[in-house]
C-alpha cells in the first residue's frame, strides 16, 4: 500500500520537558519514558507512556498499534474492501454500508465542511491522480482544464450519512479521509491508553499530537515547525497537558516551479494548492476536530481562519501566513513561547 498519499497533514515536532524519573526505593522501579513506534496511515506512530510499569507501557503501545492499522483497513483508498474504496465504487448508483467509526468521522467532517464554508471537504478526492505529491511525483501542474471538469464533483453536501450507511450522489464523485482520519485514530489511541489505567502519555501520528498528564513532575512540551527552517526546528512552543495539537503545513511533500510553491493541501474550490498560509497549528480538546480543522483552516487562509477559530469554544490556534506572519488567538497570547522568528523564505 501507498501509505503517503491516505493522510495530508505534515510531521510535528515534540519537545519534551526534561525531568527526573521518581525514585522509589530499591524494591520499587523508578517511573520512566517508555517509547515504541510503529509504521500506519503514511506516517510514525509514536506513543510514550511515563510508567513504572514497563511491560503494560509496551502491551498498550501494542494495542494502540493494532488499532491503527485496524482503521488504516477501513479509511484507506488503496484497498477495494475498505469502506471509503467501496462508498467511492459505488459513487452516483448506491448506498453502502459503513463502520461506526467511518461514521463518525464522515459526521464531523461534515460539520467542519460547514464551519469552513466547504474549505474542508473529504470529496476532495475526486483530483486523485491530476496532483501527484506521493511516491508518484513528478513535479508537474495539471492543465487547468482536466482540474474543471473535476470540480463539479467536489460536493460535501452531496455525500449522505444516514444512519450505518453512506452514499455519494453523483458518479465520479471519490471521498478520501485524508486530513481527519489520522485524528480520529489517535482520538481512539488515546481512550485505549486511558482504559488501562494510563494518565500520562503522549500519542503522535505525523502533526497529530494528543498529550495526557505530565512528563515527569511538569507538562509536556510541543514545538510548532519552521515552515521554512530546518526540519528539526521549532520556532514556538507551548507547555500542554490533557489537549490536542495538530498541524498542517506546506512544507512535507510540495515543489517549486517558477518561483512558486505547489503542495498537497489543496483549495477543493479551486482544485489547487491553497496559497494563504505556510502552517495552521490548532489545539483543542479532541483529535478528530483538530486534525480537520487544521486543514480546513490552512485552506480558509489567515484572516478568515483567525476568525473562525475566534469564533469556535475550546479551540485556539497559531497561523503563520504566506507573509511569514505570526498570528495567534487570544486564548494562546499569554502560553505560546516563541523561541525565534520563523525563517522567510518562499
């Protein structure tokens, strides 16, 4: 399987706050990072786990593992019995039946589609095959022309979720989980790790972050990328315990060509590469609604983002535009640590 192509939201940084194992005497282990990863949905999974117990850490990073690769199996398009694969076939002639958890996800795709105005839209998948930023690329702009003839078929409001079922009204018509589905898994990660008796933990599957309690005797610490620095360069921080922190970028997999940069996170209105901002970093509580808001945001631009984000409860979030400017919402003003001045490059 293609992995790179299922999920479009770009690899984030954690910086962990340094800190001491706790001491508990000689019959006791001390309380430590436990850290494994895994390969699934285009990306590193990541979950670290402060524990004595290092072989529930491990026995639980195992579960999580499975239940990525569990929801890959259902959110993927590169497999004919996965849910999206089969709504897609059966594009524009019926219903299909689909997961709960594909539901879910489907449900609050749509209500951030609605939020953005349709700037967040999971039928973008009907450009499959004319952008190419995976293992396929080329580095090559579609004729404008084939990009027309597939906007019609970019409709959220035409991709029906009733009860267990989905369907996509018009043939031609693809949806892709890209820019959600990846929230939704570490969302459940994150509910596993709690159910056996686990408060302090990080999950991280490429910019999707979820961090519960404390690393050591303080909070975890997340660094928001240089769009255009060094790929090991925060130019933020923020301190965050029980939250979620999710980014997109243009930064991961795009090319330039005459000056311009062409990437995967792409305008559905328009079917090209949004052009507003260089990263959109959003925290909040769950997994699910930051990693599409990310997008959804990103796509939405500076201005109309910010506000959108205003205008949300419990979300707040840190945009860095096309100009190299910082924006930040109020609820983050007084938390945010920035560390240096973004690089300006284009």
């Amino acid at each position: 399987m293609r992995r790179a192509e299922l999920m479009l939201t770009v690899t984030m940084f954690v910086v962990t706050a340094a800190a001491c194992s706790t001491t508990t005497g000689d019959t006791h282990p001390a309380a430590h990072l436990v850290e494994q990863s895994h390969a699934a949905m285009g990306s590193d999974v990541h979950v670290a786990v402060w524990t004595a117990d290092e072989a529930a850490a491990k026995s639980a990073s195992d579960a999580v593992f499975r239940e990525f690769d569990r929801l890959e199996a259902l959110m993927t398009v590169w497999r004919d019995d996965s849910d999206i694969q089969r709504l897609n076939a059966a594009a524009g002639d019926h219903a299909v039946r689909i997961s709960p958890e594909v539901r879910d996800v489907l449900q609050v795709a749509r209500q951030v589609s609605e939020w953005t105005g349709g700037k967040f839209d999971v039928t973008f998948g009907a450009l499959s095959g004319l952008w190419k930023f995976d293992h396929d690329q080329d580095d090559t702009i579609p004729d404008r022309s084939e990009i027309a003839k597939r906007l019609p078929l970019i409709d959220y409001r035409a991709l029906d979720v009733v009860g267990d079922t989905a369907f996509l009204r018009r043939k031609g018509m693809r949806a892709h989980l890209g820019g959600i589905g990846k929230g939704y898994a570490v969302e459940r990660a994150v509910t596993l790790l709690r159910q056996r008796g686990f408060k302090d933990f990080m999950v991280q599957a490429g910019g999707d972050l979820y961090v519960a309690g404390h690393h050591g005797d303080r909070p975890w610490r997340a660094g928001i990328r240089d769009p255009r620095g060094p790929s090991d360069r925060s130019f933020a921080a923020l301190e965050l315990t029980d939250g979620t922190f999710s980014t997109s970028g243009d930064y991961e997999r795009f090319f330039m060509k005459d000056g311009r940069r062409y990437h995967h996170i792409l305008d559905p209105e328009r079917g090209e590469p949004a052009a507003g901002c260089r990263s959109v970093t959003i925290v909040t509580e769950k997994a699910t609604l930051a990693d599409a808001l990310s997008t959804g945001v990103f796509v939405l631009g500076p201005t109309s983002g910010m506000a959108l984000i205003e205008r949300l409860p419990d979300v707040e979030g840190v945009i860095v535009s096309a100009r190299n400017e910082i924006l930040i919402s109020s609820g983050l003003k007084q938390r945010l640590i920035l560390l240096a001045p973004p690089t300006d490059a284009p």
